[in-house]
C-alpha cells in the first residue's frame, strides 16, 4: 500500500497513531450534537431552531454552519405543506358574539386573553375531533380535548374543564373563537356567564381573525405529518398527548417567545415579577 500510494513506511504508522486535532475534535462533539437534538425533537427542528437550542447550552455557532453540518448528516426538518380543513359549522340559528379580540393576538399577563378551536384527527377507525384552548399571553395549550363526536359536551365544555383547572380564569377576560355552533350553545355560553367571560367570534368566513389557533393546528399537522392515519384512537390519543403536553408547552421554542417554550417563558415572567 505504501508504494501504491508513495509514502514511507514510517510516515504510514505515523498517520495511524497521530491523534486527532482539537478542531477535528470539536467538530465531531459538534455534530453530535445537533444530531442529537434533532432526533430528540423527532426531526421537527430545522437549522434555525437547532442553532437557537446550541446557543441555550452555551454553543455559539453559525446557522449556516449547522445547516452545512445537517445538510452532510441527511437531517432535514419533517415539516411539510400547507393543508386546508374546516370543521367550522357556523350555519345555525344561535346568537354570534362580535370581534372583540378584533386581531389583538398579543396579552400582557395570563387569563388576559384565549383563544380555541377545533380540528379533525384521521384515525382508521374514524375521525376524531381536537378541541384546543390557548392562553396569547404564552401559546401555553391549557385545555383540550379530544373526541368521537362534536356535540359542545365532548369538545368546547370538556377542552374549557381543563383549562380552568390547569390556570385560573380572570373576570371579563376574553375568549375568541370562530362561530362554530360548539361556542353558541347554552351550555358553553353559560359557563362563560357565571365566571364573567366576555366571549368574541370571528366574522363570518374569516380564518385570519383567529389565527393564532389556525397556526397551532399548522404545526401540529405539520410535525406529525399532514397526511397521517392513525391505526386507532387510543394511538391517535397517545400522540396527540404526546405532542402538546411532552412537545408543544414544554420543549418547543417559539420565535415570538424570544425561542423559549411556552413553559419557559411563564415561569421567567413569574420569576421577574417576584
């Protein structure tokens, strides 16, 4: 091999034993690294947000230089195309609130300001239907609920159930949703009643006045993957779960939130406000 390649004999043994460099070194550690916490975020991260997890453990680097590292790895973000569903069923004889959010999507304290929305789940079994709320001062999911059929019980009533429990509610706080007949039923409406909730809908055929809620099922569509059946409804449950109490609230960084998670960024401002 060494007359093949004309080298010396001694110069080959050298080049086997020699260690190597720092560079060398930091450079494996590095992609290690990102490897890691892209498979940790099961592929959902891409090289802006990997970079931004970097900078937190103290790594400072370039983006490009993580997407050159990810490009050579074969690690590409799962985020997928846009996607369309509408489970709005605005055609009915109830009373509809006005906009009073009117595309104020930002709140400066908790219980200031939520929105909710419903989406469908594919299952082989069936459909099942996500019901989210969302507190604006956050992106913190603070209830949801998932569900075989769409009646107000099962959707808008059991997703608000756990929202109060998981984070108190303020007097005439305001709750926005889209005019779906799951928010102008008695049964919604008279909770918000005994706890002084002003309630606010979008217009009629207008998504962008609740878009914040639109995003969330964005992202979760996105990072699960758009076109995803599920074998049943109890894995459809498990990974819903997964995704907005294990990832969404406490692992995920948001841009808006400063790259914090949700939980992060509600436990800082408490920390600053003692």
């Amino acid at each position: 091999m060494c007359k093949v390649f004309k080298v010396s004999r001694s110069g080959y043994y050298a080049w086997l034993i020699r260690k190597p460099s720092k560079q060398a070194i930091e450079n494996h550690a590095l992609s290690d690294r990102i490897e890691a916490i892209y498979r940790s975020g099961k592929g959902r991260y891409g090289s802006p947000k990997v970079t931004r997890v970097l900078k937190s453990d103290g790594i400072h680097v370039s983006q490009r230089r993580v997407a050159r590292i990810m490009r050579s790895k074969g690690l590409r973000s799962v985020i997928v195309g846009k996607f369309k569903v509408c489970t709005t069923d605005s055609n009915h004889d109830k009373e509809v609130s006005s906009n009073i959010l009117n595309r104020e999507f930002t709140a400066t304290s908790p219980s200031e300001k939520w929105v909710s929305d419903i989406t469908y789940i594919r299952t082989k079994s069936g459909w099942l239907y996500l019901t989210v709320i969302m507190d604006l001062f956050d992106r913190k999911i603070l209830g949801w609920a998932m569900s075989k059929g769409m009646t107000a019980a099962e959707t808008v009533v059991a997703a608000w159930k756990m929202a109060i429990r998981n984070r108190s509610v303020k007097e005439h706080m305001i709750i926005h949703s889209d005019r779906g007949v799951q928010y102008a039923s008695h049964e919604f409406r008279i909770l918000l009643k005994s706890g002084q909730i002003r309630q606010s809908m979008s217009r009629k055929g207008n998504c962008w006045d609740n878009s914040v809620c639109e995003n969330f099922f964005k992202i979760l569509k996105s990072e699960t993957g758009i076109n995803i059946i599920y074998d049943s409804f109890e894995v459809a449950r498990r990974e819903i779960f997964e995704f907005i109490e294990i990832w969404y609230n406490r692992r995920r960084i948001h841009s808006r939130l400063g790259y914090m998670t949700p939980e992060q960024f509600g436990n800082s401002l408490i920390k600053q406000a003692a």
